[in-house]
C-alpha cells in the first residue's frame, strides 16, 4: 500500500520536512520584554517529541511597538537570540525542522492578553502601560478603539529595516524557515486591505499600491534569508467583509510574491476588525481549506492549509486532492501533541509507532504486540 501522502517527505528549495504535518504558530503571551521563558520551552517541547515535519514559533514582534500584548515575544534586540536558539535546537535534535513567524501587530498592539479581555490598554503609566499604535492610515480598528498614528514614508522604510534585522536575527537563533504574517489584520494586511488603508501616494489606492508595503517586506527578508531555506507568507486570503480582501486580490498577491521567491503561502482568513483566536463564529472542520486550494491553483504556489483539520484521515483527503501542500494544526496539537501518532495510526502506516521518538515507539508497539482488545 502506497504511504499516505501526509506522511511524505516535502522538499522546499534544499530543505526537506520528513512530513507534511506543521505545528501552526500560536502566542502564548507568557514572554517577559519579549524574552521566551521557560514557559515557552516546555510548550515546545511537547511538539518536539510528536513528530510532526515543522513547527513554529508563535508571532514574534521585530520592534517592541509591534506586540500584540506585553506578553509577545520578540525579535527586535540580540539579547533575544539565546532564548530563541535553545528552542530552535531543540526541535532540530528531535528531527523536526525549527521555523519562526515574524511580524508587526501594527493597530492591533498595545491590547491586554486574551486572557484579560484582549481590549486596548487603558493604563497610561506603569510597567504595561499602553503605546503609541500606528497603520497605514488613521483609522481605528473599531469604534471606541484607538486612533492608530498613519506611517510616513520614511517610517515606512525604517519598519522594512526592523523586519530585515529581525530575519537576520531569526537566523542567528537557528531557525530553517521564517514565516513573514501578513495576515489577521496586523501591519501588512493592514496596508493590503482598502477597508484599512486610504492613502493616497504610492502605498495606497489601487490595489498593486496596497500591496506595494507587503512585497516590499516580502522582498527584503526574502534577501536577508539563504537562497537555499524556504521564506513562508501568512495571508487572510479573505476579509470576510464587504470592501475588503477578496481570494481573487490574494491570488495576484500570491503571483506577486512567487516571482520574488515566496515559497509557501499559509493561507488563514479574516482578523481586519477583531482577534481571530476569540471569535465566537461556529466553524467547520477544515472551513479555510477553499481558501488554500484557490491560492494554489490560481497562483501556481505552494499553499499550507489552516483552520480546523481535526484528523489523519481528514488532513490526507486534503492532501490527496492537491488542495494544499501542508496542513498546519493549532489547537489540535494543544489538544494532543502525539497527533501524528494517531493520524498514523487512523492511516493504517505500516510502523505507526515509527513516527514518534523511539523512546515512545519501542514501548507502544511492545503494548500492541500483547494487548488483549
């Protein structure tokens, strides 16, 4: 019986994941100044020893403004790499290949963790007062929210140069992919989305001038990493919002970025108006997959699919369409980070117990060898 393509190696430029299972970025909001903690260790160190092919680290801030929350991790200063290093090694000891997510929150920094409430800091003074949150243009993310300060050109440049160190820095830590977010309502989306940019000169408008900031980010960390490790692109294929982005205006982006030498496109939806992580919408498994299929055929790129993929045998039937190249779990992994176990399992793999340290594999398959069912 053929191996189950989920279970397949993936090779993007040299690198090659010994699967197609991606553990999705996910904050934890337990960083001190942006600093990992033991926390952050121990959370993956979990996935480290599930066997999955990749995972990544949560959205990490290239200048301190860029948090979401003064819990986000960060990226911004050298004292940053050591901690970042040691979470990178461990995930390369285990066989799966370290990634990290960059990005800017952008009018959505300077909020409270999602476990206070997730609104903008009310405090003015104090060691988690509010800061200054800026756009593309001054407009609030909701009503009652703050007014976020518009960038000038010249600041535009200068938050080109935060992401370019940040992916330099990224690289010093060890890690084999970087992820650029241009999703969720965060930065970059917030310059691609009309709904949250109205400017007029040359990075607003029409739609190849939204999307002017987001291949220019693209661009510059693209030729900050080794032409032979893969950069990924995180987008809101759509904003699920009357005006807003459409997967037609995602696939000319993603045509834009493939020239460029984007690799991959992890293709998630919506955030331009609130925190996609606590939205009360019901979803259905595997619900963002036709965004991903879209991007891939409509721009000939590779696409990772996000959103609800609960099961083995539901991520190798996207797989095995050509819907997507990888499936890429959130929640699921919180749930059971031994999921490629089971999916291997569920999948009927020869040596189910292959996929996990042997540390873990001798003891389950001597357990199956005598197990009375």
């Amino acid at each position: 019986m053929a191996r189950p393509l989920l279970f397949t190696p993936l090779k993007l430029r040299d690198l090659t994941l010994r699967n197609r299972a991606v553990v999705s970025p996910m904050c934890q909001y337990r960083a001190v100044e942006g600093h990992v903690e033991d926390w952050h260790y121990a959370h993956h160190a979990r996935f480290a020893l599930g066997g999955v092919g990749t995972s990544f680290l949560e959205a990490t801030a290239v200048t301190p403004e860029g948090r979401i929350t003064h819990g986000c991790t960060g990226i911004w200063s050298d004292s940053q790499i050591p901690g970042l290093r040691r979470i990178a090694d461990l995930y390369r000891q285990h066989g799966v290949v370290p990634a990290i997510q960059i990005g800017h929150a952008g009018r959505k920094a300077s909020c409270e963790r999602p476990f206070d409430g997730g609104a903008p800091i009310g405090r003015a003074a104090g060691p988690e007062a509010r800061w200054q949150t800026v756009a593309p243009s001054a407009i609030a993310q909701q009503d009652g929210h703050p007014v976020p300060h518009a960038l000038s050109a010249a600041e535009i440049e200068t938050m080109i140069d935060a992401f370019t160190a940040a992916t330099r820095r990224a690289l010093a830590a060890g890690f084999e992919i970087v992820e650029v977010h241009g999703a969720h309502g965060y930065l970059i989306h917030s310059f691609f989305s009309p709904l949250s940019n109205a400017r007029t000169d040359a990075f607003g408008g029409s739609a190849e001038k939204r999307m002017r900031f987001p291949l220019m980010v693209a661009e510059a960390v693209r030729a900050a990493w080794p032409a032979d490790r893969p950069v990924f692109y995180r987008a809101s294929v759509t904003d699920g919002i009357e005006g807003g982005v459409t997967p037609e205006d995602t696939v000319a982006l993603a045509r834009e970025l493939k020239r460029i030498g984007i690799d991959v496109i992890d293709c998630s939806a919506g955030g331009l108006k609130g925190p996609v992580t606590m939205a009360s919408t019901r979803l259905k498994p595997g619900f963002q997959v036709p965004l991903s299929e879209a991007v891939k055929r409509g721009a000939d790129i590779a696409t990772m699919a996000v959103g609800a993929i609960l099961t083995g045998p539901q991520a190798e039937a996207i797989l095995s369409a050509g819907r997507t190249d990888l499936v890429a779990l959130g929640r699921e992994m919180l749930s059971d980070p031994s999921w490629c176990y089971r999916a291997a399992l569920a999948l009927g793999i020869e040596r189910p117990y292959d996929v996990l340290p042997q540390a873990f594999g001798f003891f389950l398959e001597r357990r199956a060898a005598v197990l009375d069912a």
